[in-house]
C-alpha cells in the first residue's frame, strides 16, 4: 500500500482515519473488542454469581474434596470407602466412566465392522439381517435402550439361590454374573510391569524390521516374534513371582453370590446400550468407507487371484479407514458422552458420583465444572489419538 500524499505530492503522515481505512488495521481491531466483550461477559457473569452465591451464605471454593464422603459406591476400581473423601469418590466415578467408555468403543468398532461388511455381503438372507439391525437399533433413543436392557438382564435371569451356571465357577443372577478371579498377589504386578516392557520392546523390533524390510526387501516374522516376546516375559515374571494359584471362586453365602468378580446388571446394561447403538452408526461409516474404495482395487485383486475375504482384509479395508477415520472419531466422542446417560439405570459413573456429591454439599457449580472439565478432557484425548492415527494412514506424497 502506497504511502498517503498531500496536494503538492510530499509524503505525510498516515492519520487516523487512514489507519482505520486499512483492512488488516480493522480485522485486528474487530478481534481486539471481541475478546475484550467476552473477557466483559465473562466477568459479568462470575462476579454476579460470587454475589448471590454470598447473598445465600453458600460457600465456594474446591476445598469440599478434602472432606468425607459419607456415602458408599457399589462398583470401585480402587480402594474407596464411606470414610474417603470427595476427590477420591470422583476418581471412583471417573474411573468407572473409563471403563464403559473404552470397552464400549472396543466393542462397537468390531461388531459395526461386521456389520457394516455384512451390508455389502452378496448374501441376500446376511445383507437383509445386517440392515434390520442397523435400522432399528440406529432409529431408537439411546436412553430407551439403556432402559430396554436394564429391565431385561436383570429379569432373564434366575434369583443367585438358582444362578445358572454354564461353566464351573461362572454363575449368571438377577444381581449380575460373576467370575472366577486370582487373588492379588505381587507376582500379577512383576507380570503387567513385563507386558509393559515387551510392549516397549515390540514397537522398537516392529520399528526396526519396517526398515529392515525397506532396505532389502525381506519381511520379518513380526507377529510370531512379538507374540513369543510378549508371552515370554509375562510367564519368565509369573514364575519368578512364585507361580500363584489361589483363585477367589463365587460362591453362595446367605442370600447373595459372596467372592469372585461381579458384574453388575447396571454395567451390562450401559454397556451394551452404547455399544449396540454406537456399532450401528460405526457399521455406516465402514459401509461407506468401503464403497469409497474404487472399484478397480477390487479387480486387481480378482486378477491376481486373491480371494475376496483376503483381498477385503489386506486391501479394501486398510483402504477404507482413511476415509472411516475422521467419522469414527465423532462416533467415539458420542459414545464417551453419551455414558453419562448411565445414572438412568444407576450406573455409578461420573456424573452420578458427581450428583451426590452436589447434594451434599451444596458446591454445584463446583461439582458441575468438574465433570464438565472431566469430560472435556476426555474428548480432547479422544480426538489427539484419533488425529495421530489419521495421520498414521494418511498416504504420504513422494
């Protein structure tokens, strides 16, 4: 832009109103006064809630986590009791949101590839059934679902005085199915600290034989190796552990299942609603992500001679998760949300640990922005992992 000038053609200074003519001036300006009306806002709004929470006597601050929690959690990876404090009840909360949330997506990525496979089976009886499970478990509230299998696991089994029990040590109740489980002991310690360490080891190997195999153009038996390494160390720290075999075996003692692993009909239930409901929308995302693939990929393979379950494997769908990928993400980040739905049946998951919380001391807005970080959290990591495998696959340019 070239510099103003007066009538006799000498070079002046620019003015205000040049600079406000200026359109980068101006597009640095207009953000300026939106931060500053969103720090105003922002602002506004704390300083007014400060002053009626006072009004009310209600006291804030994050000091209520240091206090007892007074009330008891049915389901608990960690130690927690009625004596431990808030901040320990809500890792107890989250921990169990973790679990049905990372299960949840495990599970709906393999049953929705399946289906969503089936969808473009040649089978007319296997592609009919695929599509009436995927329009009907898709077209019904997640939360009528979740009510749906609640009120039926619980009542398609028997009282725990007549538990089923399809194999020695497994039984099936009205209150759940529990499991044979060893007792704790260091030796199962020394063996995750060693699946761990092959972990480590078979990344670097698998890093290794990547460039191995680009070099000289010889593969590497990457899966016998990994798995030998891996079974290898876990057994070399169970032995040197001591070998236990102390197992907790359920039994019946009163009138409840006592010892063993319990899985409550409130996990099943959210489980199974967020898995049967997300697989539905992951089985669209691979049916589509399949019909990206041109169809040539599948004639060259048919040229080569390679059958279609192996060329669907090693070809079609490696193809596919480059176009799956972004939309599996926002189907993952639904299901992580939609498990706060969970305290409908019960479920002692974040936000219901985080209710009772609230009620007891009164710290809404406190408790409320803790989950509501929590869950943010959660999402953001979501989408990092997920961006880094998208970027992983992306094909890279020459």
């Amino acid at each position: 832009m070239s510099k103003p000038q007066n009538a006799q053609g000498d070079v002046r200074s620019k003015s205000l109103v040049d600079y406000l003519n200026d359109e980068n001036v101006r597009a640095v300006l207009y953000q300026i006064v939106a931060i500053g009306l969103i720090i105003l806002a922002g602002w506004y709004l704390v300083s007014n809630t400060l002053y009626n929470l006072a009004q009310q006597n209600i006291s804030t601050g994050y000091g209520f986590l240091d206090l007892e929690a007074s009330f008891e959690i049915s389901e608990t990876m960690i130690d927690y009791s009625a004596k431990s404090n808030y901040a320990t009840a809500l890792v107890v909360g989250l921990l169990n949101t973790v679990k049905v949330s990372v299960l949840g997506i495990v599970l709906c990525t393999i049953i929705g590839t399946i289906f969503g496979v089936a969808r473009l089976s040649s089978n007319w009886i296997v592609r009919k059934l695929a599509t009436v499970y995927v329009e009907t478990f898709r077209n019904i509230p997640v939360l009528l679902q979740l009510f749906f299998w609640y009120a039926l696991i619980p009542g398609a089994f028997p009282h725990p005085r007549d538990a089923l029990e399809p194999l020695p040590g497994v039984l099936f109740t009205s209150r759940g199915m529990y499991m044979p489980v060893p007792v704790a002991d260091t030796a199962y310690t020394l063996m995750g600290i060693a699946a761990i360490i092959a972990l480590v080891a078979i990344f670097f190997i698998k890093r290794w034989a990547k460039k191995r195999q680009d070099a000289t153009g010889q593969p590497f038996p990457m899966f016998l190796t990994g798995l030998g390494i891996f079974v290898g160390l876990v057994l070399l720290a169970y032995l040197a552990g001591g070998a236990p075999t102390e197992m907790s075996m359920p039994e019946l003692k009163g009138f409840n299942i006592r010892g063993g692993y319990n899985i409550s009909p409130e996990f099943l239930a959210v489980l199974i609603g967020l898995t049967v409901y997300t697989s539905t929308y992951v089985a669209e995302v691979v049916r589509s992500g399949i019909q990206a693939v041109p169809s040539g990929q599948w004639e060259a393979a048919d040229s080569l001679g390679i059958k279609r379950s192996v060329a669907l494997r090693k070809v079609i769908l490696p193809q596919s998760m480059r176009v799956a990928i972004p939309p599996l993400t926002n189907q993952y980040l639904n299901l992580t949300k939609n498990s706060s739905l969970a305290v409908a049946v019960g479920y002692p998951d974040l936000v219901s640990v985080s209710n009772t919380t609230m009620n007891q001391t009164g710290q809404a807005i406190e408790a409320i922005s803790i989950f509501m970080s929590i869950y943010l959290g959660l999402s953001l990591l979501t989408s990092l992992f997920m961006n880094w495998f998208n970027k992983k696959m992306a094909l890279v340019e020459r």
